[in-house]
C-alpha cells in the first residue's frame, strides 16, 4: 500500500504556487473587490491591537450603525498574534487566512476520502478548490469567512465520525467537535454554515430516518445552533442598541423579498458570480456534469452528505438571497461543494481510461495529458479572476486616505465629507489614513451637525478637521467657510482639509 504521505505529495505540490502567489503580496495595502469590508475588519484588528480584545469591536469611522456584527473570533487571533509577534496587522491577517487555507485543504482531503471519493478526484478536487478565484482572493484578505468555512467543514468531518463510530471516548469527542466546530462557524457569520447543518441533517435523515434527527447527540447539535443563532444575535442587539429582534432594513438586507427571487437582473448577477468568482465558467458546467453524474450513477458511501450539501447550498442561496446577489464572498461554502462534484467526472475518466489501457498503450497517456491540461486551464482562469478581482476597486481611497494621514496627526478627529447617501458609512479612507472620524453627508455640512460631532468626538483636547473630496467640494465650501472654517491643506486631484475651532462653530448668518 502508499504511504499516505506518498499519495498527498502531488496535492501538495500542485497546490503550492497558491500559496506561492499569496505570498508575493504579503507586504501590499489592502486593495480590490469588497474593500469596504476588508478595511471595516482590518480596522477592528488594529483597535483590538491597540485598547485590547473585547465583544465591543472598534473602527476608525466612529458612524459605523453597530459595533458588533459577527462573533469577533478572527480579529482577536490576528490581534493576539501581532502582540506576541510584533507583526503588522494585514500582513499578519494574510499569513493567519494562509494557515486556514492549509488547514482547509486537508480537512477537505481527509472529508472526501473517508466518504468514498477516489484519488483522483481528490486530486482535482483539491486543486479546483485551492485556484477558485474566491480561494484565492478572500484567503489573502483579512476577512472572517475563511476561517467560518474551516469551521463549518471540521464539524462536518466530525459529524462523519460521530455517526459511524462505535460509542466511546472517540464517539463522544467527535460528538464534541461536531457541536464546537458548528457553533463557532455559526456564531462567525451564520449564513456561511447553513449548507454544512443542512447537509448533516439530510445524510442523518437519509441514513437513520426521521428517529435520527431525534437523538440526544442531534439535539444537542441543533440546541447549539439555536442557542447561538439567537443569543448572539441578541446579544449583538444589546451592544448595537437595537430595540428589535431585527434591525431597520435588515430583513431586506439579507433575505430580500420574494419579488426579488423573480427578477433576472438579480439570477444574472449570480450566474455571473458563479462562473467568475465561485469557480471559473468551465469547472462549474464541470461541476453541474459531475453532480448529474453523481446522481445517477455514484454509490459511495457519502452519497447522502453530498447531495445534502449540494442541496443546502441551494437553500442557503434562496434563503439569503440578497447577500448572494451582492456579495461574493458569502458565497465561499459553494466553492468545496462544486469543487468535489466538478472533480467527479475526471475521476469517473481515470478509472475508464485505466481499463482501456490494457488494449493499447496510448490511452495510458491520454489520461495524465488530459489532467494536466485540465489543471493547467483551471490555475490559469483562476489566476486570471484573481487579477481582475485584484484590480476591480477605486485607488482613489488609498490616495485619499494617505493624503489625510501626511495632512493630520494621529489625534486629530477627521469628518469626511462623502457624498449625499446619509447612510454611507465607508470605512476605507479613515481607515488608509489611520484616524478617527465619521463620514457625513453634503447636506449636513451644517452648524447643528457639526457642533453636535464637535461636542462628541472632540472636546477641548482634539483638532477638529472637515476633509472635502475634490468632486462634490464645490457643495461644502462655502457652507464651512460661513462657519469659519480655515483651510489647512488643498490638493486640487484629491481634496481640501478645513480646520473649525469650537468659537467659529457659530451659526451661519
């Protein structure tokens, strides 16, 4: 027999220029799709860096509608480990998302093969996962998703354990992984788990009937979940100050209404999600393939937890459905599921090619070349996605966010004037910059408002700057001017820096 190691070495190898391309920006700003997001967690990494780890998470954008939106497991490890390092935050969070990509590449190994799939469609199933633009986006961003992903796939490999053990201390561990890896993947960001807790319940109904669902260690599972779906979210409640159960706008936000299930502006919007950022278009036709083929003909052992992901995926996408349509990243459970159907077919080819090769010595051949350029064509339309999610992102806020930083001192409190959205609390330029402060409005560049911040945020101890962006400036000058604002910096290209000292905050005349 091979050595386990033996059979992981090609894995390994043809996943490492992943991790070799992951590497190569270690040291870069943030940047690309999604930045908003990037910068909101990075910022609660370095204000957990600087005041220490709490259930309260900070941002430079003091106008963030609420401190606490996910479980802040992942900005307190990043935090942590830049303390006892001395690392700097992102470079930090980078090689953290790194480390769980490893540790997500062999739970996914060791899942599959425990649940019959063979060698070779480990094989691409793995490298179709590692070269998911997704995959190799989000796992070098400081965002909390990959590690739910982790969480969610070990509880489900626990689970695998637990109902196939005999009782024990390994049953009862695997029991314990099951209930931990899934609450934690919960508590993370919910809807990223929902595929795997509905995939679980769908192999135990499949296998053990409806009785199943009812055993204690089920129960427990499910009380976990529960409990950990609604006290954190009323916890959540509490620190953000919401009176109800749901916030104003957050029904919509992300679950969406049914009219929205009907639109085809919103399908199109996922389907081109699907083809260019959850997998490349020839690996997910590939997938749609391999899951037609696993239906009518696989009889593996996992069979019913597959099906049970692929249908929780679906589900998922359906209940949330304004998060998909909007955003990539919460559709980064799906990447495993099409990877491990989309690799089905290729392994469904090795064991046919093997027995033609008996007959003739070229079809021995046909099946390596064919792999390769399989392979070959996924690392390239991968590593293509990943540029252009790279690059899909206004610069602009860098450049601003720098200007502010050379313009201002760490203690300054910094009102950014930014467009007329009144709920448009953009974290990316007070983030670039490095300094407290809010975003505002045009139409509220007045006395009222800005007194009111003054009072807040500034005190007697604080400068107090207003920033304008060169487009739209023309809006606020001359309100802030009437006021007394003084200018302390001018850039035509990027902005204007005005300075109100608390005897010009006066009403206009």
């Amino acid at each position: 027999m091979v050595p386990r190691w033996r059979r992981s070495l090609l894995p390994t190898l043809l996943c490492l220029p992943a991790f070799g391309l992951m590497l190569a920006g270690l040291g870069e700003p943030l940047h690309g799709e999604h930045v908003f997001r990037q910068t909101h967690v990075a910022g609660n990494i370095e204000k957990f860096l600087a005041h220490g780890l709490s259930l309260r998470p900070e941002t430079y954008n003091q106008d963030v509608p609420g401190a606490l939106f996910d479980f802040p497991l992942y900005p307190w490890i990043v935090a942590a480990i830049c303390r006892v390092s001395g690392s700097p935050p992102v470079p930090a969070a980078r090689v953290v998302n790194m480390a769980i990509l490893a540790l997500t590449l062999v739970t996914l190994a060791g899942l599959w093969r425990r649940t019959g799939a063979s060698p070779v469609q480990r094989l691409f199933g793995l490298v179709f996962f590692a070269y998911a633009p997704l995959t190799l986006f989000y796992f070098q961003v400081p965002l909390p998703d990959p590690l739910a992903l982790l969480f969610g796939l070990a509880s489900v490999a626990a689970y695998w354990r637990w109902d196939r053990a005999p009782t024990g201390p390994a049953r009862s561990r695997a029991l314990a992984g099951l209930i931990v890896f899934g609450t934690l993947s919960t508590l993370i960001k919910n809807p990223l788990y929902m595929p795997f807790a509905i995939g679980i319940l769908w192999d135990r109904l499949r296998r053990r009937g409806p009785a199943g669902l009812l055993a204690a260690g089920m129960l427990a599972f499910l009380a976990a979940l529960l409990v950990a779906v609604a006290g954190f979210k009323l916890y959540a409640n509490h620190v953000n100050e919401i009176g109800s159960f749901l916030a104003s706008g957050e029904n919509q936000a992300f679950f969406g209404s049914l009219h929205d299930r009907t639109r085809p502006k919103f399908w199109r919007q996922i389907a081109a999600s699907f083809t260019t950022r959850v997998v490349v278009a020839p690996i997910f036709w590939l997938s749609v393939l391999g899951l037609l083929l696993y239906v009518w003909r696989a009889r593996a052992r996992g069979r019913a937890l597959h099906l049970g992901l692929a249908l929780g995926s679906a589900a998922t996408l359906l209940v949330f459905f304004s998060r998909h349509h909007e955003h990539h990243y919460y559709q980064i459970p799906f990447v495993p599921v099409l990877a491990f159907f989309a690799a089905y077919p290729p392994g469904l080819l090795a064991t046919w090619l093997r027995s033609r090769a008996r007959a003739s010595a070229l079809w021995l051949w046909a099946g390596p070349l064919l792999g390769a350029a399989l392979l070959a064509m996924t690392a390239s339309d991968g590593l293509a996605a990943f540029r252009e999610m790279s690059a899909n992102w206004d610069a602009g806020l860098l450049e601003r966010g720098r200007w502010l930083a050379s313009q201002t001192t760490p203690d300054d409190f910094v009102v950014f004037v930014l467009g007329w959205r009144e709920d448009n609390w953009e974290p990316s330029h007070l983030y670039f910059a490095r300094r407290d402060g809010v975003n505002l409005a045009r139409q509220r560049v007045a006395y009222a408002d800005l007194a009111a911040l003054h009072r807040q945020f500034a005190g007697r101890t604080r400068r107090f700057l207003v920033f304008t962006p060169a487009q739209g400036q023309g809006d606020v000058d001359a309100p802030l001017q009437a006021l007394g604002a003084r200018v302390l910096a001018d850039d035509p290209g990027i902005g204007r820096l005005y300075r109100l000292e608390p005897a010009w905050l006066r009403p206009i005349d």
